[in-house]
C-alpha cells in the first residue's frame, strides 16, 4: 500500500512539474513500414519525422513531379504555352506502363498532356512533353538533373521523364520532398491540377492513383508511383487551416499501405505541431545604437518570413534571443547582415535566422563623427 502512495505521489509530482514547465511531451512518430519516409512541415521546413531520407531509391512515377516541374518553368518563360499542339511521335505512343492513351502522329495540346500526366500517369504523355520541350527525351532528362542541381536535389539523377527503372534512375525522400515544396510553391496554378480525381480523353476516364483525394478533403496532392524495383510510393501534401505539411512514403508494401502510411503521418503531424509566423519580411524586430551616422538608431529584421514549427499549445513559451556586434558603425547598406536571431522553446533551438538592416544609415556630418569618436573612447 505504501509502495503505491509513493509511486502515485511520484506521478502527481512528475506530472506538476510538466505542467509548471509549461512543457507538452511528444509521442514519438508512428510506426512506417516503408523503405523511406519524411514528413516536413511546408512552411516551416522543419522535419517531424523520418528515416533513411538520404537513401538513393527508384523513384517510379514520382519522377513525373519533376516532368511536371520542368513543364511548368516552361509556361512560366512563355517558351511553351498551354494551347501548343504536340505531335505524338511513335516512341512516345510505345512508351510501356501507364497510359494516356495518345495516338502516333495525331496533335494533343499542352494542357491535355499535363492533366494525362498527372491525373492518369500517362507514361506516353511524359514522353511526348519531353520530346516537345527539348527534341528528345534524353535531352529532357539533361534538362531534369540541371533543375534537380538548382534546387540543391544532391542525391537525385534522372534519365527519363517517366521512372521507369534504370540502375541511373534514382532519388530521395528528401530529395522528393525538396522538389514538393519548388512545385507547390513555384507552380501553384500547375500544382492546382493535382487535386483533380479524373480526366476524360480519347473517350477514355482515369482516376487519379492518389486515393487520399477521396478520403480526406485536406489532400491536395501530389503523386503515386510504383514499379518492382520501387516498391509503392505516395508523395502527398494536405492543408489545415494555415498549416500545411509535405509526407513522402517510398519503398511500401502495397497500394494501402502507402495510403495508411500516409495518413498516419499527416494526421501526427497536424495533431501534435503547429507552426505559426512569428515575423514578417522587413519588419521591425528590434533597433541598435550606430555610431558616426546620419542618424543613431539602426533598424533591424528580416528579409524573409519566418515560420516556426513547435509543440502544439506551446507558442508562449517560445523565446526569442538575439546575436548582435557590440557596436555599429557608419556607412550601412539596407540588406547588409549584422547579427542573427534565435528562436528557443525549453533552451531547445526551433529556428535561426539571419538579422539585416532595414535601412541605409549614411556617414554623418563632420561633427557628428568627431563627437562619436570621442565618446567611443570611453565604450
């Protein structure tokens, strides 16, 4: 009986103090059974979970969100319009796997072939998009790894626009993730086309793989894959109120387990976190002393948003500390950076970022400068 006291006033105890502490504990991720997986949050970029997010994998027809991607730079250029008739060529027709069901020599516009791609997976569509943008599909590809390179995609390489397997064809979850958050963020118009359930051509109706659509309305996106070598791959994104995250699934065991796989991280994630714009783009965060200038205060933020990702119910224990020289001196240029700011939740780092002048602050007047370094003697 005693022994039971003890431990019940031992659990009351515990417990206080994580009240007190104001601290929520987290359950570790859920169990995945899958080659490689990574759930991140869009905004924030933060990782909530993962495994072997660095292992080089088959990519299936998770290679068509690159295909996709490409295209979309394309339209964006004005290179390519929407309305451009392709001429299906015969390797395009003969493409093996998944099908549009285009016709050799027969025209099919641009934006019929994105929604046969990715809506139905068409393999052919992939091919004759390729072949329409850079003459071959070999070239495509060249075009592909040069896009992975710029959005720093360092383990992904690419030798067609379809995914079907080659020892050379290859990618990462986090790499797959990487290209998620270009292709929602860069191409929203485009991007928008992969929450569409089916597409009608050739008097031939597809269904999009991607059965989350149907399941859970905060799923827009964004693309199945599946091949031997691959295992079942689902690389999705959903969206709750001003929260998004990006889940990639890749080496499952089958249809459903990708799709479960799927939703149990999405659902830890918006379950357990939030994230929350703690600072805006080229607001005032703080000010500083600056010497010898036109002026003798100092205005400092940042250039960009900055998102955070925490605990859920934990925004008030966030804190914000900052990083800054011990003194500054004339002439300033807007953007030039001069200290850092970090955001800590229980002496954890959350996020960091980099401090820049908001305002140019030109050399003052003769006086002024002979005045500042007289009292910098005495700092």
């Amino acid at each position: 009986m005693i022994k039971k006291i003890l431990i019940s006033l031992i659990g009351q105890l515990l417990f206080s103090g994580f009240v007190c502490a104001g601290v929520t504990a987290i359950p570790a991720p859920p169990g995945i059974k899958a080659s490689a997986y990574l759930l991140q949050d869009f905004d924030s970029g933060k990782i909530l979970a993962s495994r072997n997010i660095d292992q080089k994998i088959s990519p299936a027809s998770l290679t068509k969100m690159m295909t996709v991607y490409v295209v979309a730079n394309e339209l964006e250029s004005g290179r390519v319009t929407l309305d451009d008739e392709v001429l299906v060529s015969k390797k395009a027709w003969k493409t093996p796997g998944s099908r549009m069901f285009i016709e050799v020599n027969k025209k099919v516009s641009v934006g019929d072939l994105l929604k046969g791609v990715i809506i139905q997976s068409g393999n052919d569509a992939s091919v004759a998009l390729a072949e329409h943008i850079s003459g071959s599909e070999d070239v495509f590809a060249e075009l592909m790894n040069q896009y992975a390179t710029k959005l720093g995609m360092t383990n992904s390489h690419f030798i067609n626009s379809t995914g079907l397997p080659d020892e050379q064809h290859y990618t990462t979850a986090k790499d797959m993730a990487i290209l998620a958050d270009a292709l929602i963020r860069n191409a929203p118009e485009i991007y928008a086309l992969h929450s569409v359930k089916e597409f009608t051509f050739n008097k031939i109706t597809q269904q999009n793989r991607n059965k989350l659509l149907w399941r859970d309305p905060d799923v827009d996106g964004i693309k199945t894959g599946h091949t031997e070598a691959a295992g079942f791959c689902l690389v999705a994104s959903s969206k709750k109120e001003n929260m998004r995250l990006i889940s990639v699934v890749m080496g499952a065991e089958s249809e459903g387990a990708r799709a479960k796989a799927t939703q149990s991280l999405l659902a830890y994630g918006f379950r357990f976190y939030e994230t929350q714009r703690l600072y805006g783009a080229n607001e005032n965060i703080t000010s500083v002393k600056i010497w010898k200038g036109d002026t003798e205060e100092l205005v400092l933020g940042l250039d960009a948003d900055l998102y955070v990702t925490f605990p859920r119910g934990q925004k008030n224990q966030l804190k914000t500390e900052f990083n800054l020289s011990e003194k500054y001196i004339a002439p300033v240029n807007r953007g030039n950076v001069l200290g850092n700011l970090k955001i800590t939740l229980a002496d954890e780092d959350i996020a960091d970022a980099k401090l820049i002048a908001l305002q140019s602050v030109n050399e003052g007047s003769v006086i002024v400068r002979l005045k500042d370094n007289f009292l910098l003697l005495f700092e």
